[in-house]
C-alpha cells in the first residue's frame, strides 16, 4: 500500500500540515498567491512548514537528502526563473494552465477552466503566455517546462495534437491562434529549459493533483 502524501501550506486561508488534498483544497481556494506543496514524509513536511517554502519549493524528498556530491552531479533549478504547467481532467478534459516564479512560487497569472483540453494543449499555450508575459516586462529569465512536446512545439511555432475543434473548445482553439501569432511575429530572448521531475519533484508551478 502506498504511503499517504502529506499536504504542506505555506500562504493560504489557514497555513499548516493537512493529511488530504481535499484538505489542502480548502486552504488554497480563493486565495491570492497560494504556496503549498505536498510530501510522502511527514517528519519532512513539518520541517519544510517550520523552515519556510523557499528551499522546498521545486525540490522533492530524494534532493534535500542528496549528499553535496550528489547535487553536484544533478545540479539544480535556476533560482531567479520563471515555471509553468498545465492540469487536465481527463483526455481530453477541464484544463487549467499556470505560471508562477520558481523560487517563490508566487502564482502570476493561472487561466481555465476550459472544457474539452489536453494536457499539451495547456502546456503549449501556458509556455507562451509565461513566455509573452515576460518580454512585457523585459524581463530575460528562463523559463522551465516539464512537457518536451510543449518545448517542441513553441520552438517550431507548429502545434500537432488530434484534439477536434469544436464549439466545446473553440474558445481554447482561439487562444492557441493566438499563441500562434505570436509566436511568428515575436522574438524573446528567454530560454526555455526542460524541468527535470525527475531530479527536482514536481514543477513550482504543479497544481499538486498528482
């Protein structure tokens, strides 16, 4: 039987140490800018909520317990970056995309739901918004992704997915267009950066439904 996750909220209605997402849930909901994050260990999650979600955010428990030669080999994140992700329920199904900044994890903007999406859908479309949002700002930061299809497709500006358009999704078919445009009208200077999950845990910006 699979140990249960342990649920850590930094910033939320009621910061703490829940024992179920649908706890966590309720402590992130309608909040402005949640930090929370979950963890298979509780001794560490109480570290992690006692000592702050700056060296947690981004990392799992396989990282924190590295030896420094370790860490040397793997490397780690770019602190000063920006991270997006993507949710879907279902395949297709209601879809959310996010962006926030990896160190902090401070959500900066986050859209859906949209019915009838796909994963690389949102991946793609929440890359470019981070992407577009960025070259705003003049800020050059890299950007992390944890989808290669999303990389692939924002770098050949050509989306290749068997989603059917229909009026279901027209308005997140819209949003891709526009992506699209984008894309081919504008050059940035950040450089996209695959996310390593398998190295780090989850992306900062994982909508923690895993």
């Amino acid at each position: 039987m699979a140990a249960k996750k342990v649920y850590v909220v930094w910033k939320g209605n009621n910061p703490g140490i829940y024992k179920t997402w649908d706890e966590c849930k309720k402590q992130i909901e309608g909040y402005s800018n949640p930090v929370f994050k979950s963890f298979k260990d509780k001794e560490l999650a109480e570290r992690a909520f006692n000592e702050g979600s700056e060296n947690y955010i981004g990392m799992d428990e396989r990282i924190l317990n590295f030896t420094d030669e370790q860490r040397k080999l793997v490397g780690n994140p770019i602190a000063n970056s920006f991270s997006v992700d993507a949710a879907c329920a279902g395949n297709p199904g209601i879809l959310e995309y996010r962006g926030v900044y990896t160190s902090s994890g401070r959500e900066i903007f986050r859209q859906g739901p949209f019915p009838e999406g796909t994963v690389n859908i949102g991946e793609f479309l929440a890359l470019v918004h981070g992407i577009a949002m960025l070259k705003q700002k003049n800020s050059t930061i890299p950007v992390y992704s944890d989808s290669r299809t999303a990389i692939s497709w924002v770098k050949r500006k050509k989306i290749n997915t068997k989603l059917k358009r229909r009026p279901k999704n027209e308005k997140l078919f819209q949003l891709v267009d526009r992506a699209l445009i984008w894309l081919k009208n504008n050059e940035f200077s950040n450089i996209i950066l695959k996310w390593e999950t398998k190295y780090w845990g989850e992306i900062p910006a994982d909508f923690g439904r895993k």
